[in-house]
C-alpha cells in the first residue's frame, strides 16, 4: 500500500497566549509597527491636503534639508535594538522596547520605495510599493505571533520521510506560485500551504517567467491572464490608493521637485 502523507495545519492561540514574553513582545511591536505606520501614512496626506493647512508640515532645516521620517524611524531601530542586546530586560522593558522597535519599523517601511530607488519617490507611482511591503510584513509578522506553523512537528506522528516530502511540497508550492508571479501568495504560502497553493493552480501573471515561458502570447491563456492581471491591477490600486493616497500626476512631482531644489539653493550659495 502506497504511504499517505498526513499534513496538520496549525493556528494554535493559546489561552496564556499574551502571558508568553515572547508572543507578548511581538504582539506589541506589530501593534506599535501598524499604528506608527497608519499615524505617518495619515499625516502625510493630511500635509498634502489643502483642507488642513494647519496640520503641521515636515521637518526642514534652515538650509532647506528635509529629513524624512525614515531618518527617525532608522534612529529608533537602532536604539531600541541595541538596548535590547547589551541589557538583561525583563517584564515591562522587553515590551518598551518592542514598542520602539515597532514604531521606528513603522515609520521606515512607510518609506520603503525610498529605499528601493534612492529618490523621493513617495507619492510617486513607485511609491506604491511601501504600503504593499506593510501588508507583506504584517501577514507575514501576525502568522508568526499568532504561532501559526505550516506543520505542527511536536504533535506529528507522521515519519521523517513523510514531514520531508511535506516540507519540499511546501517549498515547491511557494516556489511554483512566485514564478508565476504571485510573490505574496509564495511567501505566505511559506506558513500558510493553502495560500501558495491557489497561487500555484491559478493563471499566471502575464509579465511573469511562467507566462513568457509557456503561454502563447497570441493565444488565449495569455490574453485571459492579461485580463485578470488588469482587473487585480485595478483592485490593487484602489485599496492602495485608499490606504496610502493616490499618487502625484508626473508635472505635480516635477513642480515638486523644483521647488526643493529652489529651497535648497541658498545654502549651496552661502558654501
């Protein structure tokens, strides 16, 4: 009789879920992590907005240099986690300190696209990708603190052999739905089988290596894949623009940009 794979799927939120400093400590730095995200994302737009010209600006020096909020977020990382290694934190400082973390990772994944292309691109088209990490990293965080594990080892009385031909499964699933072009169902599917899966059985996106490699591009599973890649397009930049603001048109960026560089020139001259 051929062997049966039995996988067990985990979600396991015990009742001392936050009595755990581990857990404890990571449910506060994602919670510090999302609300630091939300509070800059909206104050930025809030700053963008000509209903509110009260709402405080950005911090510019007095020789036109604007430090984003990265700046600060990269500053708290950096305190908070050198804290946390050289001193023998207990209940509550370990939580303190996770909060700091969380609220520097906010503050700097909400300027992920500056990292990326080394500009000023946030509310520009690449800007888009900073909220798209948030999501990525919030998924991806909150299967993690709520203790979900893709197979439950300590319960699993399946053999070695079984759990290894699970675990390639797993990895050939995730892999398969990335190539696709499916990036976030791979790496969530990492945890979550189910979620690379669907990205594994459904169309490929149509500039993915999947597509180019076996879809005719005059056929009919192409065009089928273009179709439904506009639709997700279409949702994508309608929750996006909802949650991080639509981005500026290219002749706004430009007005932009020249008047920084406008602000800045005073201090090129006094050097």
């Amino acid at each position: 009789m051929a062997p049966v794979i039995a996988l067990t799927l985990r979600l396991e939120l015990p009742a001392d879920f936050l009595d755990r400093p581990e857990q404890r400590a990571g449910f506060v730095l994602l919670g510090a992590f999302l609300i630091s995200f939300l509070f800059i994302r909206t104050s930025a737009r809030l700053m963008r907005s000509p209903k509110v010209p009260w709402w405080p600006g950005s911090v510019t020096t007095s020789g036109g240099l604007h430090l984003h909020h990265l700046v600060w977020g990269i500053f708290l990382l950096m305190v908070s986690g050198f804290l946390a290694f050289v001193t023998d934190s207990g209940s509550p400082r370990t939580e303190i300190l996770a909060g700091a973390f969380g609220v520097g990772a906010g503050l700097t994944m909400d300027e992920f696209a500056l990292w990326v292309h080394l500009r000023d691109v946030y509310w520009a088209e690449e800007g888009r990708a900073s909220v798209t990490a948030t999501v990525i990293v919030l998924l991806i965080g909150g299967l993690v603190v709520l203790g979900f594990a893709p197979f439950d080892l300590r319960n699993n009385g399946s053999s070695v052999h079984t759990l290894v031909v699970a675990v390639i499964l797993d990895l050939v699933l995730a892999t398969l739905s990335i190539v696709k072009g499916k990036r976030v169902l791979g790496l969530i599917g990492l945890l979550f089988p189910f979620a690379s899966l669907t990205g594994a059985l459904r169309l490929a996106t149509p500039q993915s290596l999947w597509a180019r490699r076996f879809y005719n591009p005059n056929g009919r599973r192409f065009a089928r894949a273009e179709a439904r890649w506009a639709r997700v397009q279409a949702r994508r930049r309608r929750w996006s623009d909802t949650i991080g603001g639509a981005p500026e048109t290219a002749p706004a960026i430009q007005a932009s940009l020249a008047g920084e560089q406008q602000v800045a020139s005073p201090a090129v001259r006094d050097e």
